[in-house]
C-alpha cells in the first residue's frame, strides 16, 4: 500500500494455501488501519478465511493487533539454528 510513492504497508499472501506469509506496516504509518486494510483486501477478493503465519510471538504490538481484529493462536513453531562445521 502506497501513499503518493511511499510505502507504508505490505502483504505477501499466497493465494492457494489462503495464507499471509509476511505482514509489515511503516512504524510511523501504524495504528492508523493500514494492516487492516491489507487484510480486509485479501480477505474480500480470495475468501474470508485466511491464516497468517510466521508471527514474531515476542512482539506484544503484532500479538496485539492479530487479538483486536479476531485472529487466534493455534499453533506455536520454533525457529532453530545449527552451526555446520
């Protein structure tokens, strides 16, 4: 979503699994409605159910926000990391 030629949010949303990958908004342009116009996009034109995955669960502003518009927490992933010598 473009503002003249700034960016202020995006969504990458794949559209056959119905899922939003990444959901990003600009820090100054948040809390004005922006990522739920993203969503509120995605869900009109391919289906009201969406999921969206990959949320930073540290984040208490994402958790927050994905609470006020109705989303629930299903199932938590972990991000692991290896050192290969």
């Amino acid at each position: 979503m473009y503002e003249s030629e700034r960016l202020l949010g995006y969504s990458i949303f794949n559209p056959k699994l119905k899922r939003v990958h990444q959901l990003s908004v600009d820090k100054n342009f948040r809390r004005k409605g922006i990522g739920r116009q993203l969503l509120a996009y995605i869900s009109t034109n391919f289906g009201e159910e969406i999921s969206v995955t990959n949320i930073d669960s540290s984040s208490k502003e994402i958790s927050k926000f994905m609470a006020n518009i109705g989303m629930k927490m299903y199932i938590k992933q972990y991000e692991m990391e290896l050192t290969l010598k």
